[in-house]
C-alpha cells in the first residue's frame, strides 16, 4: 500500500485517473496548489490499472446540485479568504 497524490485544479469538475479501488482521503493545500491523497494498493493498480474519478469543488455561498456527491475535504486558499469543499461524483463522466 502507497499513499499517492494528485494536483487539483480549482475548477468546477474535473477527472482524475486513480489506481483501480483506491481509497480517497483528503484534500489539502501544499503550498499554492490543491492536492488530492488517495491510498492506492500498488499491485492492484498494476493488474486493473486505472480509473476515472470524478471530482467537484464548491466554493462556499455557491450554488450546489441536491446531490454534490459524496464530502472528501474542505480546503482553503489565500489564508481562510476563498474556502473550498471537495466532493467525489460517482458514475458520471
């Protein structure tokens, strides 16, 4: 097992492609950038190889869908002036 990151962009939706049955754990900032931890069984990623993950950030005020998907992490930028809230959509594209 490997902990593994992903940059984020601060976009509305976005795919990323995670080793097979990886576990997302958390959104954070690392310097100037979101970044996405996930736990990745590298033997697995190996034999299944990857898949697409779909990711949506809100800011906080703006509007949401009723379903936003299932909460990662909540992360903030510019010292606590932008707040972001990160969630993972499943089965869309």
């Amino acid at each position: 097992m490997r902990i593994w990151k992903w940059p984020l962009v601060l976009t509305d939706r976005q795919t990323l492609m995670l080793p097979a049955a990886s576990k997302i754990l958390t959104v954070q900032m690392q310097y100037v950038s979101p970044q996405l931890w996930a736990l990745c069984d590298a033997r697995l990623a190996e034999f299944y190889g990857k898949t697409p993950r779909h990711i949506a950030i809100y800011g906080t005020g703006n509007p949401m869908p009723d379903d936003p998907g299932e909460y990662i992490a909540t992360f903030q930028m510019e010292g606590g002036a932008l707040v972001w809230h990160a969630f993972e959509i499943k089965g869309t594209s």
